[in-house]
C-alpha cells in the first residue's frame, strides 16, 4: 500500500492559493476569516497551504465570507509556452521593424511584443492610437523615443514608460542606436 502525503495526491484541486488571494485582495486577515467561517485559524492556514480537505459545507461558508463563486475555486488556470523559435513574426509595417508576439495568438486581456528596430526606424509619420487602455513599453538595448501629447520621451536602456494606448503617440527609434523593445498592451485593467 502506497501513503501519499496530504498535499501530494496528484488529480487534488490546488484551492488554497485562490482562497489566499481572494482573502487578502479584500484585506482580510485569517481571523476574521475563520471567525466568520466558523472554523480555526489552524484549519484556515492549512487549507490555504492545500494541506487540508474541507467538506463542501465548509468550503461554501468559506467562499461566501470571501464572495467568491466555489466554481471559480475549481477552474483551471491555463499555461501556456511560447518558445522564441514558435513566437509568431508579425507583419512589417515599416521598414527597419522586426517584431514577434510573446504571448500567445487566443490571449486577449495582454499582448506583449517582442520589437528590434533598426536605426532611424519609426513606427509611424503620424500619431496614432490602439485600444488598449495600459500601454506599456520597456527599452532592453538602444534608445527609443516615444510622441506623446507634446512631449518627447526619450528611454534609453533599461527604461519604461506607461501610457494609455488610446492617446494619440508615435515613436522612433535612435538614428545611430536603433532600438529593441518589449511592448506589452493589457486589454483590460483591473478596477
């Protein structure tokens, strides 16, 4: 007869985790929430470690002093890899421009964008905007300058600037530098 440890068994839902973020998302500590489940701290601490079982009574009145839906506990949450050699090439939209999505084609709450620009590159001869409402770009190597309600933004390595991609904006890349960037547009921002 094999034992398998508590936490060990490998077809178990992994909840704990979720019921931890849900807890301290809403600044709750374990006792108020254990006091409002009607179960201990101790019980609490290890169901968040999945080192515990509760009974679906228990997890109910967990998930409800949380306000969180025990289907949502129960959702898997999808991985997914995407290797430099499978990064999808994008169009090139302007001349000196090389870019490849990092983030898988189906995901739509972020895209990130892996960009090389060549010297002089620029992304466009006028301002443009995506809909996106966080925009977010981190220079790795080179130097970028980025349009932006009248202003010149110029990010050299290791630099990042934030913005809201429905503002209208256009880039360039360095005239002797050229540039290499990661781009990342999040869809959706959280309230």
């Amino acid at each position: 007869m094999v034992v398998l440890a508590a936490g060990s068994h490998p077809e178990r839902a992994r909840i704990g985790s979720k019921l931890r973020r849900a807890r301290i998302s809403q600044h709750l500590t374990m006792k108020q929430v254990a006091e409002s489940s009607g179960v201990t701290e101790g019980f609490l601490s290890r169901l968040e470690r999945d080192l515990t079982s509760p009974s679906v009574a228990t997890l109910m009145t967990v998930c409800q002093v949380l306000h969180l839906d025990v289907g949502e506990l129960l959702s898997h949450t999808e991985v997914a890899r995407v290797s430099w050699e499978d990064a999808p090439k994008l169009i090139e939209a302007e001349p000196g421009v090389q870019e490849r999505l990092l983030t898988p084609r189906s995901e739509s709450r972020l895209q990130v964008i892996h960009s090389q620009f060549a010297p002089g590159a620029s992304g466009n001869a006028l301002d443009y905007s995506v809909n996106t409402p966080l925009h977010f770009v981190h220079v790795l190597e080179g130097e970028l300058t980025v349009f932006l309600h009248d202003e010149d933004w110029t990010l050299r390595a290791q630099d990042s600037l934030t913005l809201d991609g429905r503002d209208l904006h256009r880039w360039q890349a360095s005239a002797s530098l050229g540039a290499t960037v990661i781009w990342c547009l999040a869809r959706t921002v959280a309230p």
